[in-house]
C-alpha cells in the first residue's frame, strides 16, 4: 500500500477512536506518569485500540506515547492517543487524537483529529492537507493585527533543556513581536492550527516525536516552514519544533536565538 492508501486505514481506524474519545470526555486522571502528567483510562484504551488496529491492517508497527513500542526507521506509525490529555479530563476542547506514519523518519501520511472542535486534518506525502475531507488553501501570511502564534507550555518537565524561566522570557519577547502568543495546552492543537493558517507559527518544546510528527508533516504538506529549535531540518530525535509561515518562522527564530544566546 501507498501513502494514500495507508492514510484511507488510518482514517476508518481513527473513526472508531473518535467515538471512544467523545464517550470518554472529562475523565479522571487514572495513571501518574510523572509530577502533574496523568493518563486517562481512555488514553490507555484508545491507544491499545490504534495499536492492534494499525498493525492488524496493516503490518506495520506502532510507538505510542503510552505503552511504547518499537521504532523502526523503514515504517512505524506514531500515535498519540490523547494530546492534551489535562485539558481532556478538563472537558477542555484544546485536545486532540494524533497519528502519523514515518517512513525512512519522516512523515508520509498523518492525522490530527480534534474532536471536540469536530476538526480532522489529514495529509499524505504528495498531497494537499485536507480539513474534513475538503482541501486548504496552502498557508499564506496573514495581516499582523491577527497574526498569532501557538506556544505549546511555559511549564517544564524537571532537567527540561528548555526550563521555565526561559520559556517565560521567550514569551515575553515573543509578545513584543508582531505575533499575540497564544497557550492552548496541545502541541497537537498548536501545530495543526498553524497547518490551517489560524496561527501564524508555533512553537514546541516537546522532545517526543509523537507529540510532533504529525503537525511537521500537515504544516509542510500546506506550504509551510519547519525545523527543530535550533533551526535544523526537524527529524523524529529533534527536540521541539519551530513551524508556520516563512515570516512567522524567522520572526520566532530570532526572537528565540536572542534568548538562548543571552
């Protein structure tokens, strides 16, 4: 199967998960992963779910955030349950079910459904990004009195290479830009946003590829720039990433190497 068809699975298997998301919204926190990051038991379910499905109809193996996996460099699906898991329990809407596919670690085929929003992105390697099923217009620079980016979390895991008080100053310095800076809580969320020119640009500071590979693929897919923190070429062990319109990405990019070289 190509790309195409590949996505066409994911899709019907991403149905059935969306139904156990909208069953399960404002769950409580089941399983404490670290200090303040929690599972539900409808993460838990959903990605057992995408994991059996996915590789039954498929033959390729799966990493998912919560019960892990093998990461293969020829094929791997990545899958991402529930981003956003917080606002989920919350009943917030900010959340979203996050599967992409990597071939040779990149991204060729990938889905962010957000069903709370009752929005679906979906792209494959040669294709145009599509938004419940009906193409987008490829990403152009909007008018600077809208422009906003997202900005994934000013809170840090402890030994974070990105630590808060950091990511606070770059917030700060962010806002003096022609951007309004924007925290949805959803790495997910903020990435497909800007694949969709709500955000201008966004930026994550997630180390873990399935919390980022399925925005990289929707954003390039609609025209747009990406790359790691630093400015590198993103790849599945980049850490974070820094994506959105060609003026939004060099306008966090500077912003961000004023505070990193400060």
């Amino acid at each position: 199967m190509d790309a195409r068809e590949l996505l066409a699975v994911a899709e019907a298997v991403c149905d059935d998960a969306e139904r156990m998301f909208l069953a399960g919204v404002g769950s409580d926190p089941a399983a404490m992963k670290s200090p303040g990051d929690f599972a539900t038991e409808v993460d838990l379910a959903i990605e057992a779910y995408l994991r059996q499905s996915l590789t039954q109809f498929t033959g390729i193996p799966v990493l998912g955030e919560e019960a892990g996996g093998s990461y293969s460099h020829d094929a791997v699906w990545i899958v991402d349950p529930i981003d956003g898991t917080a606002n989920y329990a919350a009943g917030n809407p900010m959340c979203a079910i996050l599967i992409s596919l990597l071939v040779d670690d990149q991204p060729v085929a990938a889905i962010t459904s957000m069903p709370l929003l009752g929005r679906r992105l979906t792209a494959f390697e040669g294709g145009q990004v599509r938004l419940n099923g009906q193409p987008l217009t490829p990403l152009s620079e909007a008018d600077q009195l809208v422009a906003q980016v997202g900005f994934s979390s000013v809170a840090s895991q402890v030994r974070s290479q990105f630590p808060s008080l950091l990511r606070q100053g770059l917030l700060a310095e962010l806002a003096a830009t022609y951007l309004r800076p924007r925290i949805t809580g959803s790495v997910g969320v903020d990435l497909a946003f800007t694949a969709q020119g709500i955000f201008g640009g966004a930026v994550s500071f997630s180390p873990h590829v399935w919390d980022n590979a399925a925005g990289v693929m929707l954003i390039r897919a609609n025209g747009g720039v990406v790359t790691d923190i630093e400015g590198n070429e993103w790849t599945p062990r980049s850490i974070g990433v820094v994506a959105g319109t060609a003026r939004a990405h060099e306008a966090i990019m500077s912003t961000m190497d004023g505070i990193l070289n400060s």
